[in-house]
C-alpha cells in the first residue's frame, strides 16, 4: 500500500481559510457562563471545555491570537 498521510482534503482547507478570513460576533459573556453551568450540571465533559474556551476567548480576545 502507498497511502500518503495524512489525506488531503482540499475542501477542508477552504472552509478553514474561509472561517479565519469571517468575522463573527461574540456572544455576551453572561450567555456563555450559561451555558457552562448548563454544561456543567449535564456533566458533558465536551460542552464544559468548549463552553470554557469560548468564555476566556470572549473575555480576553488577545487570547489565542
């Protein structure tokens, strides 16, 4: 087998450029605590980081930059 790794995936990448190059407004960081809580109470381990990230990268947007 030849198989080249990792696989390209050429309409991947355009999705991720076109994510990068479109602004998206932030949601308020109260509706994001929220939903940490609500995530948190669910015990949805997933939804607790993803719900964290987006309050730090709400509150200090030189973050991740």
């Amino acid at each position: 087998m030849s198989a080249k790794w990792p696989v390209r995936r050429p309409t991947e990448h355009a999705a991720l450029r076109a994510v990068c190059r479109s602004a998206r407004p932030t949601p308020p960081v109260p509706a994001l605590m929220a939903a940490l809580l609500d995530a948190n109470e669910r015990r949805d381990r997933e939804g607790v980081c993803l719900a964290a990230h987006r309050v730090v990268r709400a509150a200090a947007p030189e973050v991740g930059e």
